[in-house]
C-alpha cells in the first residue's frame, strides 16, 4: 500500500513551484482563495489518475511547460509533463532510478480511475450519489433506467386515461329500452292513427247521414204509395248495409291518440337514456382495456426492478451495508442521508479508499467545511485505514497546515 513521501509541481495551473514533504496521516493544505491550494490536489491526482486526470490548461500562464511529480513510499517516482504544444509525457522511476516500461500499466495497477473526495460524496444529491457508486462498482442500468422510465411515462399516460374515463361514466338507466326509438317512426304512427280517426269520423258521419234520409224516405212512403215497391227494395238493401256497416264500426278497436301523444313527448328522453347506456358500455370497454395495460406495464416494470434488484445482489460494494434504491444509495437499509456525519463521512473515505486499495491517498477539497469534531474524526479514519488524507481549506489557522500563497509554499 503506497503512500506519497514527496509533492513537486512546477508550472502546473496555478502552481510557480512546491516541494512537500508529508508528516503524517493528514495533510493539510491552507491559503487564501486562489493561491494554489486546489491546483496542489490537481497535480497529485493529474500525476497519477491517468491522461483523463489531466485539466485541460493544465500549463501556468506565461510558462512554457509544466510538471507534476509525486514520489511514493515505495520508491517509485510518478512525474507528468505537459509541453506549450498541448503534448504530454509519462514517466516512472524505480527505486533503482532506472525508467519502467508500460508506465500507465503500472499506474493502472496502482491507482483506479476513480477518485472520490469523502466530503464531496457525502453532500451529493442522492442520484449522484447513486450514479457515482454504481460507476464505481460497474453497475450501468442506464439502459435498463431508460426502458423503465419509458414504461413508467406509458403507465402514466394510461392511467390518466384510466381516470379520464372514469370521470366520464354516466349513470346507468335501466329503464331505457335496447335502442334508440325513431321519431320519424313515431310521426308515422301518428299520422296513420289520425287517418283512422278521420275515416272513422267519416263513416259514422255517413251512417248519421244515411238514417236521416231513410226517415225522409218513410215520410214519401207514406206520401207515395205508388213508389213503395221500388223504394222498399231499395231500402232492404240500405238496412242490410247499415246493419253490416254498424257491426263492423262496434268491432273496431281505434289507438289510443293520448297514448302516442305521450310516448312522443318521451322520446328525447328515452333516446338519450339509451345513447347514455350505448356510452357507459364503450367506456367499460376502454376501461377494461386501459387497466388491463396498465396491469401489463407494471408487470414489466416489476420485472425490469427485479432484474435490477439480482444485479445488485451479485454486485461487490466497498462497504458492507450499501445499496440503492428509486431514491439513491442506502446503507443498512436506510437512506445515505440519514446516516449520521460520522457514518457518512467514514463510508465516504471507507468508498474511496476501497477504489485505490494500493495507493491510500484521498484528495478531500473544501474541507473547511469540517469543525473540530470532523477534523479529528479524518485523523481518526486516516489512523484507521494506514490512509495518507490531502486536504484544502481556507485561511491559515490550521496547526502544522502547508502554507500555499501565490503558488508557492509559503511555510508550515
């Protein structure tokens, strides 16, 4: 497990040129804004992070060329030069001063490409949180995450659709008949019912009519006789007809014109019972539809949550207890966020270092962020783990603390 005995840096970022030389588990780098603290922690983690480490102006203004060189306990020196040109060299030197071949090989077996800041870690909002230490562990659901929110804003869709429909439900009438009833069929009947009524009144008008002019035809029997035979023939046949007609006019059963009269002022209401029926039937249909889809989609994202859920089981945390969940990470169970500064502040160190389990240095920036308490808690975690803990923090009251002004080391 290697740990840095000497910091040189010339030209890099901010940096004119340092030389520290650590005492202790906890350095700590103290200035004003400005004055190179933040480059200082850029130049350990340029040196020995890889070429993605490297900032993308990584030369001091006005200087030609810049070096970063960390020496570990080891022996191995790690320096990394940038020239004006935008070209940049790798070198490590063995404890014998002979040059190593395949230096990032050897960087790569030394150092991860992750570097985690315990504080940083600790105050990220719960997705970053999550989607650092998944990158960490090689978790990427960012497939899986994209056709689960795919299938979440589907269900969505659908139960809003769900609800729409719901809201549209009219009361059922059961008294309405199975159809629609045809006003213009109604008219028909009416129209025929009123003809039959006419050519009732008409018949009974010429039976009325008829009996009057036989009461004419006794009064001119009596008058002329020398008529009566021909009359009375003509009469026999009149009476028979009467007798007939009559007969038939009692046996006749007219419709009820009230009736009809009433069941058309009913008919836009029965119409619109049944039409509110006919609606209330698609909309169970759509219903059924819409919640079956429903059913399906929350099966699939189940599913998807399951897969997630094996994944993660087979998967190897830094720290025993971590997890994630929809929210972000958890541990023992718990949101991170709930666990105390101590437990957040040790996973967080207990995360980084498990990323580097050769080389134990973490890079912790704004430290100032920490009280008395948290100071000697980094101590305690740096003791724990045989961890060497650079940190940045404004101002200069810090005991033993590197002084870093305009680039320089200013004292101790």
């Amino acid at each position: 497990m290697a740990r840095i005995t000497v910091l040189e840096a010339e030209n890099f970022k901010r940096l004119r040129a340092i030389r520290i030389t650590p005492d202790g588990s906890v350095v700590v780098l103290n200035g004003a804004n400005r004055s190179g603290k933040s480059s200082t922690l850029d130049a350990i983690w340029a040196a020995l992070g890889g070429k993605e480490a490297s900032p993308d102006v990584p030369i001091r203004e006005g200087a030609r060329r810049a070096v970063a060189r960390v020496t570990l306990d080891s022996g191995l020196v790690v320096e990394r030069s940038w020239k004006a040109n935008g070209t940049s060299k790798l070198t490590i030197t063995g404890a014998d001063g002979e040059r190593m071949r395949s230096p990032q090989t050897i960087l790569n077996e030394l150092c991860s490409k992750h570097t985690v800041d315990p504080l940083a870690f600790a105050s990220m909002d719960p997705r970053k949180q999550a989607a650092t230490l998944k990158q960490i562990v090689g978790l990427d659901f960012s497939k899986l995450d994209a056709k689960r929110q795919g299938l979440y804003e589907q269900r969505t869709d659908v139960n809003r659709n769900v609800k729409q429909l719901e809201a549209q439900f009219p009361e059922h009438n059961a008294s309405a008949p199975a159809e629609e009833i045809d006003v213009a069929d109604i008219m028909a009947e009416y129209r025929k019912a009123s003809d039959e009524h006419q050519a009732f009144e008409a018949r009974r008008k010429t039976l009325s009519e008829t009996e009057e002019g036989n009461e004419r035809l006794r009064e001119r029997i009596q008058k002329v006789r020398t008529e009566l035979e021909r009359l009375e023939c003509s009469l026999a046949d009149r009476e028979s007809w009467i007798a007939n007609e009559r007969r038939d006019i009692e046996t006749i059963a007219l419709p009820s014109l009230d009736f009809i009269s009433e069941k058309m002022s009913h008919v836009q209401e029965i119409n619109d019972a049944v039409r509110s029926n006919a609606r209330r039937a698609e909309l169970v249909k759509e219903l059924t539809a819409a919640l079956r889809e429903s059913d399906m989609l929350t099966g699939a994202i189940e599913a998807i949550d399951d897969e997630k859920a094996a994944t993660l089981a087979k998967a190897h945390f830094p720290v025993d207890g971590l997890g994630f969940d929809d929210a972000g990470v958890t541990y023992q169970g718990l949101p991170f966020a709930q666990a105390s500064h101590a437990e957040r502040l040790r996973v967080s160190t207990a995360i980084g270092l498990a990323l580097n389990p050769e080389l134990r240095v973490l890079l912790i920036r704004d430290a100032e962020k920490l009280d008395a308490d948290g100071m000697r808690l980094i101590a305690e975690l740096a003791e724990e783990h045989s961890a060497q803990l650079w940190l940045e923090r404004a101002g200069h009251s810090d005991p033993g603390a590197v002084v870093i002004e305009d680039g320089e080391v200013a004292g101790t």
